[in-house]
C-alpha cells in the first residue's frame, strides 16, 4: 500500500511538473545576464549594549520603506533596522542575550530565531505576536554549538510575505570550535543570503499566488544585492550560507567545477571537513563552506539545476574576485566540531508524520489552538517522515537533529552533521533522531513545519509542547481560545 502510495506520488508530481514546466520552469535562468556590477552588501552586526549583569541587548526594529533592489528602480520592501533585511546577529555560547524586538509595520508581525535552543515563550512562532506599534523583549542564554542560524517572522499565514517583503536576518552563534575556522566578519568570513524574486517591470516584488509551491523567481538577490560580486582578500574564505529563499532549492557550485569543503551544517560544525562540487539546500536550510582561491582568479558561484519541481533552473549567483595578493590562511584540517554526534537512545520513541498533497501533516492542518504532540523535554527521539506529497521539508523549532536514514539508506557524508532543518523528496522516508531542548512549558508550543513558506502558511505546521518527563499524560491537547498572544507592551 505505501509503496504504491509513494509511486502514485511521485507519477502526480512528474505530471504536474511536466504541466507546470510547459517550457516555464524549466527555462528560468539568469545566465547570460548579469555583468556583476553591484558589490555585494555585507549586513552590518548589530552593536549590542552591554547590561550590568552582562547580557547582550540588541534592538531590532521592523519597518516599512523601499528600497533600489534592481538598478534604478524603487521597491516597496520590509527591513529590520533597515529598509531590506536585517543585521547579523553575534554572539558566543554561553551568552546571555535579550533583544528589543520593536514593530513599527502598520500589521501585526512575529520574530523567530530559526535553529535557537530557547524557551518556546520565546521562541517568535505564531503565538508570541507583535501587534503594529508594539514592542517584544525575549531573552535567553546561548547553550548550544556554533551554528549559523537566523531570524524572520513566523505569523501564522503571513509569513511567506513577510520574509517575501525582507524581513530575515542572519544570527551567528560562536564557540572554541568555530574560531578553528575563518571568522573575520565581512572579510574571510561571508554571510551569502540567497534569495529568489520575481519582480513587475516597474521593480516591484511580486509573489505567485497560483503554483504548487508558491513563489519561484527568475531573478536571484544575495544580502539583497542584485548582480553581486564580492572582492576576496585571503586565500581561503568562509562562507555562510542561508537559502532565505520562499520555495526555491539551490544547488550550489562553481561554474569552473573547482571543489570546496563543506564544514557545517545547519545546527553545527561537522566533524571533519568534507570536500564536495554540489550541494542542495532548501529553503531554511544552512551550511558553511571553505574555499580555496589563488591571488588574481575570479570564481563564479552558482546553482546548478535539479528535478525537484522547485530547483529547476540555473542561475549564477555571485562573481567572487580574488585580489592579487592574499592574506595566508592556516588550511582546514582535522576535528573541526567536538560535539559528540547525536545518538538515539536504545529504545527511543519513534513518531510518524504522513505529508500528502493536500499540505497536511498527519491529515491535519496547522490549528492554533490544538496540540499535536507532547514530547518529554531534553529527550532524544526517533521522528519518522514519509512524503507522499510534493517536493516538501520539514523543520522542528527548539530541537537539533541527524538524519538516520533516508529510504533507509545512510545518509551521505555531507548531510551527517546537525540540522534543523531537511529536505524531504517526494515519495521518501526519511527518519531523524531528534534531540529536544529542555525547557518544559506545558502552556506555549513550539512548531514543526514544512520550511516552504507558502505551504507553512496554507498549514503544514503542527504544535508540540515540550513537558517535565512523566507529566505527558496530564498535558493539555487544546490551547485557549485566545491566551498568550498579548506578551508585548506599548513602549
Ligand atoms: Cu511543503
């Protein structure tokens, strides 16, 4: 049954594809078109003040404005403490963190710190609104190992547009073993935010409404510069990077084929360097990568087409141009992170989730007010996921995770570290041992969701509360009607 389930899928997805293609989809390049002629924007880091007790404060303002996304031409767009996107963020594990997250849109909003081990209280999903005018003040302290992680909003039903608009950001975590790797901001160490648009002649963005999988745009914006070149000045350089893309999955390269070294996923550093041509993130998704160059080259970074439905298409994304003298860095070698891998527990509880084609998780869509799952905080569990839907991901708030298996094979030496964040193809199963934060609250949920946002917001999320091991059995299944969504304050 489920493996003619998974065929019947698949065989839909290949029609609707094809149907969809129609010469469309498939022809959507960029190539041949750019010049590279914008330097690309490094976001600036955000300038914490310091508390008495030594917290980091840093205040993220969201607003309206527009911005020259496309040479000569003004877009409407959304920024934090800008008019697109917002700073990086900053910080070392151990620190104490509070942040004032001020909403000055004329429409409620949320903030989410996508791949953060935190209270759900504080987490910015669909419950902790921020009403236009209002203020939010979330704390925590950082415990958990260097990771690119970032932040964008997560209102239930708009955050496609929200993050569609500019608002996301991208926040680095820090530890001993992330400083064994290029680390100076903007200079060897480079956030790359990927985005796609689709843009109206006069340069406004617009989203597509009517596809399967939402917005899939024709043109490419990395850190919101269109046409971006970036000049390296150090012979090996650190890369960051973000799919802070709607729908669209990339397959980075370089169109010269040269190798680079995969050195994180998203959750963290992977134990060893792994030298790679290709690499598929969906959106959400992150990785860092290491990259050799020689004083004088020029190296072009791409995303090479794939047969996903939402990854078909070739687009260069960013002419990186190498100085002719270059600062000597230490090469890449050996240990990287010294976090052990996550293991699962002899006996670790295994859950299924079921997407299908209607975008429901388990034949359910997202109810705010309903729990899914009540899960013991700080355990290890065993999260199954069968796809017999389209093209899907799927991320789990609070939580780090290795992929066990995919179709019950070993997954590749590159997807071995700690994600977030995964990519399910359609008429997969993928499973994942999943180590849950521990910070029981039997009142706020955390969200697990498939990452395409249009599908997140259509209601492929469900809600899981994170309870004192032995308590599950008294947790509650409904939320009141409204509670919870009243946690800010007029400044
Ligand atoms: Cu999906």
């Amino acid at each position: 049954m489920k493996s003619y389930n998974r065929f019947f899928a698949l065989l839909m997805t290949l029609l609707i594809i094809s149907l969809a293609g129609c010469g469309k989809e498939e022809d959507v390049t960029n190539v041949g078109k750019l010049e590279f002629t914008q330097a690309l924007n490094i976001p600036p880091l955000a300038e914490p003040t310091i508390e008495a007790d030594g917290t980091k404060n840093f205040t993220l303002t969201m607003q309206a404005g527009t911005t020259e996304l496309l040479p000569g031409k003004m877009s409407d767009t959304f920024g934090i403490n800008g008019t697109y996107l917002g700073p990086t963020i900053r910080a070392s594990r151990g620190d104490k963190v509070s942040f004032n997250v001020v909403n000055n849109l004329e429409e409620t909003s949320t903030l989410h710190w996508h791949g953060m081990r935190l209270p759900a209280v504080m987490d910015g999903g669909p419950h902790q609104m921020i009403e236009a005018g209002e203020t939010w003040t979330p704390h925590w302290t950082i415990d958990q190992p260097s990771a690119t992680t970032w932040y964008h909003p997560h209102l239930h039903g708009k955050t496609a547009q929200h993050v569609y608009k500019g608002l996301a950001g991208m926040f680095i975590i820090e530890d001993e073993d992330s400083k064994k790797l290029p680390t100076s901001y903007g200079v060897d160490d480079i956030p790359l935010i990927i985005q796609d648009k689709l843009f109206t002649s006069d340069g406004q963005m617009k989203e597509d409404k009517e596809g399967i999988f939402g917005t899939l745009g024709d043109e490419i914006l990395v850190n919101g510069t269109y046409d971006p070149y970036l000049e390296v000045t150090s012979s090996q350089v650190r890369f960051r990077l973000l799919n802070g893309s709607n729908a669209r999955a990339y397959h980075f390269g370089f169109t010269d084929g040269r190798s680079f070294k995969l050195v994180a996923n998203d959750a963290g550093l992977l134990q060893e360097s792994v030298t790679m041509e290709r690499l598929m993130l969906s959106p959400g998704e992150r990785a860092e990568i290491v990259v050799d160059f020689k004083p004088g080259e020029e190296a072009i970074l791409h995303s090479f087409s794939g047969n996903n439905g939402i990854d078909n298409g070739e687009f260069d994304l960013l002419k990186i141009v190498v100085a002719s003298e270059l600062t000597e860095t230490i090469p890449i070698d050996g240990q990287l992170s010294t976090v052990p891998p996550i293991v699962a527990p002899k006996d670790a509880p295994v859950r299924q989730f079921k997407l299908t084609m209607e975008n429901k998780i388990n034949d359910k869509l997202m109810d705010m007010n309903r729990i899914d799952e009540i899960v013991p905080a700080g355990t290890t569990e065993i999260w199954e996921i069968n796809n017999f839907g389209w093209s899907h991901n799927f991320h789990i708030h609070n939580a780090a995770f290795r992929i066990l298996d995919i179709n019950d094979k070993e997954p590749s030496e590159y997807e071995r570290g700690r994600k977030d964040t995964v990519f399910i193809p359609n008429g997969s199963k993928v499973r994942l041992v999943v180590e849950f934060g521990n910070y029981p609250d039997p009142h706020v949920p955390y969200m697990y969701h498939c990452h395409l946002l249009r599908h997140e917001d259509e209601g492929m999320m469900g809600q899981f509360l994170l309870v004192e091991p032995g308590t599950e059995s008294q947790a509650q299944t409904t939320l009141p009607q409204k509670d919870n969504e009243h946690n800010t304050h007029h400044e």
